[in-house]
C-alpha cells in the first residue's frame, strides 16, 4: 500500500466547506464537519457528476412540516442533481446499495493525509 | 365421485371472487328533495324558490350529454336522480360491493356559500343514507361529501357520518379554498377519516367550478369540454402530489386516498418523475421517508376509468402500465355509471391481464373501503 497522500495544511480546510484534492490521480473530496475529517471520490455514481455541491446537517422529521436538524449526521450532495450521500458511509441516503468510496484520512502535524 | 355444493358455499365463492365498483354515480332530483333533511331554520332561511345558493355549473357541456340515455333528465329531476334503477344496473349478480357517489353533491364544497351549503352537505349526506336504506340491498354502501368550505367542520361531518354503518368513505372534490389537497388546513379531514378507518376519495372535476378560484389545468382554462375531458388527470396529480409532499402521510400514517375520475394511464411518466424529484429535493420535504411511488398501493388507490385504450389496439395500455412494478396493486375499478364514460368489469378484464383482474377489479377496494 502507497504511503497516505499529503493534500494540504489543516487550516485550508474550513467546517462543511468540501475542498477538492487530487491523490493518487483520483479526485478527492474532503470535507471538515466540526472535528472530524472526511474523505470521498468526488464522482456522483447517479451521472458521475461532482459530489462536492455542499454539506449540511441530516434531517429529520417527526411529521410533516416539522424539521429536526441532525447536528452530528452531516451529508454531502451532488452538484448536478443533488442525491445526498452520508459522509461517513458514502451511501445514498435513498438507497443504501447505491454507494461512493470513501478513504481514510487523518489530520498529523498540521498537515491532512488521505490513504487512496 | 361428484362432489355436491352447498348454496352457502356456492354464495361464498361468488362473493370471493366478485367486483367491487367504487364509483356508482347519483344525484337528487331537485333541490327541494334536500329541504327535507335540513333543520326547520335553515329551511326558512333559504326557501325552495331560491335555488341560488347551489349553482354549480361548469362553463362547458358535453356535446352529447353527460350521462348514458338511460339516466338522463326526465319529467322534474336531473340526470342520475332514480337511483333504485341505477342501484338496480349496477349491482348486476357478479358485483359484490358498490359506492355510490353523489355527483352535484360532491360538488358542494365548491359554493362559497358557505353557511347553508355546510349544512346542505349534511343534508345531502342524510338524503343519500335514505336512498341506500330505502334500495336495501347490503351490498351497497355510500361515500358521503364533506362541507369542505371549513375543514374543521368537515371533520365534525366526517366523525358523525363513520357512525352510519352504510357509509364506506368520504368524497373531497369541490375546492372553493383553492389550495392543493396537501395543504395543512385540510388534514382535520384526513386525521378524522384516518380515525375512523374511512378513505378519502378526491374525483378530478372540483377544480372547474363557478366559485373556485382553481383551475382544472394549467396554464390557462380549457375552451373546449374535449379539452377538460382530456386533461381530467391534471388535477388529481396536483392534489396527490401537495398530500405526499406535505407529509400528509407520515402525520397520518393509516390514511387511505382513492383518486378517481382521471384514469391510470398517467401514472408510469407521474411516478417516474416523481420518484426523481424526490431523490434530489428530498432536503425540501424530509418527512417524505420513502419514494412516492411507494405510498401508491399503499395509501392511494386509482380508479383506472375512464380506461383509456384504443379500441383498434392502437394503445396499449396494460403494456404502458407494466412499465410500472406492482401497478396491479396500486389501482381500483369504478366504472362511474351512469356517466357518458362509464366502463364496465368486462372492458377492464379485457384491458388488462389476468392476474391483474383480482386486485384491480376487488382485492385492492376491499382493503381500503370500511365495508
């Protein structure tokens, strides 16, 4: 296994503002949501769109019109037409089979490691 | 060895595998037959010379009339107003259960009068309980309208009438407040007849009326009754369309909606395109949990008449539905006699497939209907 890919110093990456790297030649998206830092191939598997359109919280509801706001549960959406993805499984959130890899990603010495 | 049947036996594989029309068609014969089911001082209020408060006519007529020749105006009453003979053509022996809808009556809700019409509505309700009572025949049952003007009035009227053992449903068609059936003021309806185990059936044709300040189509109003009669659908897949997305389904989860009037065919481009909205814009209405396609044999039920099918085989219209999994489960029969365009079980059963005809034509009503 190659050795984790250096993408950049730790304060260029800002809460659920995705950023995109390359590593390894593949593109990469990497988003910081509070502490935690994530890791996706930045290909929507709907029309190989960029995933990188946005992050936000989770939702859900108790019932209609009512919203609450899953802090801790972020997700991350396509830009061409908006499936949604959970950031720390890469699975759709409307069809668990449907799936974008995520890697390893660590935070060292002020610098971010993706393992590709 | 002959194996010998018993007369009850023989009934009960009758009834296990007979229709079930939802969709029998009435009227009154004039407005006066209400007056007789409204309280002393509402009949004072409004005597039966001033017929005003109940004009509900659409701009266009059919060419050539509305209603089959056999249930069209004679002497004093409107069309569809001799319901023994209507009751009579409909419960043909390889029927099992039938509604029976009141057609102006539905269309009540639509006057923005609303004081005597909510209680015409009750009249009305009343009148019908009458006419299924009078034709005694327990196969029948009714489907009562609803003074929609004031849901929460609506949902009192839908409580009292879940009292009458004759009643399997409840009508939603005139839509004076011109919002999208979704709209929360409507859900005392909905929690009321999720309550009471009554499904609510919303027939297209309440969106085209004097006081409504809806529109049966977009984009402009139809010059033509071709034009209404084409687009009959637009309007129930406004209506669903607002109940899924306002949740309506997730508040009420044993709510059952039956749309009626538009036919089928619509719904393989409908659920398509709305199951693909859904996956991008699911953030807009996160308490829709599931696809809507889902909902549908589930919570909604579609009448399939009118049918719509070439009679020269040019469409293919069990063909166009296949494209849809499980659309067996998903449909009703109702074959809205006496109406010009009523279908019968035979046109359905040639319509469609064998294994679709149990539960279009009677499995699908008997699980959503109080019978």
């Amino acid at each position: 296994m190659s050795a984790p890919t250096d993408v950049g110093a730790a304060g260029d990456f800002a809460h659920g503002a995705p950023r995109v790297v390359t590593a390894a030649g593949r593109e990469i998206a990497v988003v910081r949501w509070d502490e935690e830092l994530f890791a996706l191939r930045n290909v929507c598997p709907h029309q190989s769109g960029p995933l990188c359109g946005g992050v936000v919280p989770r939702l859900d509801s108790p019932r209609g019109g009512d919203v609450v706001s899953l802090r801790t549960s972020p997700i991350i959406y396509c830009a061409w037409h908006h499936w949604e993805f959970d950031l720390r499984t890469g699975k759709a959130l409307d069809d668990p089979k449907l799936r974008v890899k995520t890697y390893e990603i660590l935070e060292r010495d002020g610098r971010v490691y993706v393992n590709v | 060895m002959a194996v010998s049947t018993s007369t009850s036996e023989r009934t009960s594989a009758a009834r296990a595998t007979a229709v079930i029309d939802c969709g029998v068609v009435c009227n009154w014969a004039t407005r006066a037959d209400l007056y007789a089911y409204l309280p002393s001082d509402w009949r004072d209020y409004v005597p039966p010379g001033q017929p005003r408060f109940a004009v509900v006519m659409p701009s266009w007529n059919n060419p050539q009339g509305d209603w089959r020749p056999e249930a069209r105006t004679t002497g004093n009453g409107q069309a569809a107003s001799d319901v023994a003979a209507i009751a009579a053509h409909a419960l043909e022996p390889d029927v099992g259960k039938a509604t029976l809808l009141m057609d102006e009556g539905a269309l009540l809700p639509a006057v923005a009068a609303t004081y005597i019409v909510e209680q015409l509505t009750v009249a009305a309700n009343r009148w019908l309980v009458d006419r299924i009572d009078e034709i005694a025949d327990n196969r029948l049952r009714g489907i009562a309208v609803l003074p929609a003007q004031v849901p929460l009035h609506a949902a009192e009227e839908v409580r009292r009438v879940a009292q009458v053992e004759c009643i399997a449903g409840v009508h939603l068609r005139g839509n004076v407040l011109g919002k999208p059936f979704g709209h929360p003021v409507f859900h005392p309806i909905y929690e009321a007849a999720a309550e009471a185990g009554l499904p609510v059936v919303i027939e297209s044709g309440g969106d085209a009326l004097i006081d409504v300040p809806t529109q049966p189509t977009a984009g402009g109003l139809p010059m033509t009754y071709g034009e209404f009669a084409s687009l009959q659908a637009c309007s129930l897949m406004t209506h669903i369309t607002s109940i899924i997305s306002a949740g309506t389904f997730k508040t009420f989860p044993d709510l059952k909606i039956v749309l009626m009037g538009g036919g089928a065919a619509w719904l393989p481009w409908y659920l398509w395109r709305a199951d693909a909205e859904w996956k991008g814009i699911r953030r807009e209405i996160p308490w829709v949990e599931v696809p809507p396609s889902e909902y549908f044999g589930r919570n909604i039920l579609v009448g399939v008449g009118p049918l719509a099918r070439g009679d020269d085989g040019s469409f293919d219209l069990s063909g166009l539905l296949s494209s849809i999994d499980r659309i067996e489960t998903m449909c009703c029969y109702g074959s809205l006699y006496p109406r010009w365009n009523s279908d019968s079980a035979d046109a359905v059963r040639d319509a469609f497939p064998a294994s679709w005809h149990a539960p279009i034509l009677r499995e699908n009503a008997e699980r959503f209907y109080r019978w």
